[in-house]
C-alpha cells in the first residue's frame, strides 16, 4: 500500500521560514504528478502547489506565489514545500498528495490526486 508521509511542520514566528518534507514510499510515484494541500480549521482543503513528474514545472496558488517552493528528489523519493515569509494566514494541515503513476502533469484539483499523506500541522504566530 502506497504511503505519504509528511514532516517538518511547527509553529513558527510571521516572517520565519519551514520546509515540508514528504516521503513516498514506492519508487513508482517518481512518474506521478506531486502537490501539496492545506486545511485550515473550519475551512475546506485548498491547493497550495503542484510539481510535475520530471520536477521542471511547478504551479501555485496566488497566496503563496512567491514565498513556497515545491521541489522533489525522484532519486530519494521525496517531496518537499520551502514556506518563506510565512503569515497567520498560512496556519493550516498541510497534505501532500500523489497523482497516481503515470498521471504526470500538474494539477490544483483535490479530486485528481488519488493518495494522501496524514498531514502535519503549520502554525505562523503573529
């Protein structure tokens, strides 16, 4: 069975910087499309980024164009969000999910990613 497991989530300071991890745990995924998703509490999941299979194209959402970056390592199966210049607002779970083998374009859609991590939780104090 397939798994995302996400880390380096915590509460920083407004301004302050994290980098999310994501591990997968089948080598297959380096052909699926990769993203990220936060929920912040009573709020529905959101897009946050994509990456596409090779890792040469990334898209955001306008909230955090510029301050996130997604990148992988398809070698050390991994994923990973570098959150800069962080705010209140960013405070959410953060999900990363996988499109599915072979599905390996980019997308902001909840509904075409097929796995899901557990989350980690992001907290920017004002």
């Amino acid at each position: 069975q397939v798994q995302l497991v996400e880390s380096g989530g915590g509460l920083v300071q407004a301004g302050g910087s994290l980098r999310l991890s994501c591990g997968i745990s089948e080598a297959t995924f380096s052909s699926s499309a990769m993203g990220w998703f936060r929920q912040a509490s009573g709020k529905e999941r959101e897009f946050v980024a994509s990456i596409n299979s090779s890792g040469r194209y990334a898209v955001y959402a306008e909230p955090v164009q510029g301050r996130f970056t997604i990148s992988r390592d398809n070698a050390r199966s991994m994923v990973s969000l570098q959150m800069n210049s962080l705010k209140p607002e960013d405070t959410a779970v953060y999900y990363c999910a996988a499109r599915g083998p072979y599905y390996m374009s980019t997308s902001n859609s909840r509904g075409a990613y097929a796995y899901w991590g557990q989350g980690t939780q992001v907290t920017v104090s004002s």
